[in-house]
C-alpha cells in the first residue's frame, strides 16, 4: 500500500469538493481508509509544495509520482485510492 500526498488551499472550491468525494469513496470502500494520506495546504507549507512540480490544486501524488492536478472528479479521486492500492 502507498502514501497519497493531497496539496490543497483552503479556500479553493475543487479542493473542498475533492475532499468531499475522498470521505465518499472511503465510506463505499472501507479498505481505503488504511492508505495514508497526508493533506497539504501550500499556503501554510510552501517549502513542500515548493518540492513538488504542480500548478493547479487539488493535486494528487501516490508515492511522489503526479497521479492527478487540478479540478477533481469523483472518479479521479478513485483512481488516486486505486492507484496507492497496487503493489
């Protein structure tokens, strides 16, 4: 199982939504609340998200590899969680 990295900003509209359908999909999928995920707000982190090659927010890594940048569908959270599930 591998880390799932969130960069968000609190104010954004996509990110909040995206969050939404990471509770959602965890809920419907119980096994996926084992996979860590840690959630960043670049405002508050910039030296990480300094790190990180991304523009838009809400951006997804499983394991430092860029599975999704910016506006999030609900499948798209899915295939975040799909993607830190495989070996």
């Amino acid at each position: 199982m591998k880390s799932v990295l969130m960069f968000i900003l609190e104010n954004c509209p996509y990110c909040r939504k995206a969050l939404k359908y990471m509770e959602e999909i965890m809920e419907e999928t119980p096994r996926y609340k084992e996979i860590p995920v840690r959630i960043v707000d670049e405002k508050l982190n910039p030296e990480l998200a300094e790190e990180y090659d991304y523009y838009y927010v809400p951006t997804f890594y499983v394991d430092d590899e860029k599975v999704h940048e910016g506006v999030a569908e609900k499948e798209d959270v899915r295939r975040v969680f799909e993607k830190a599930e495989e070996e």
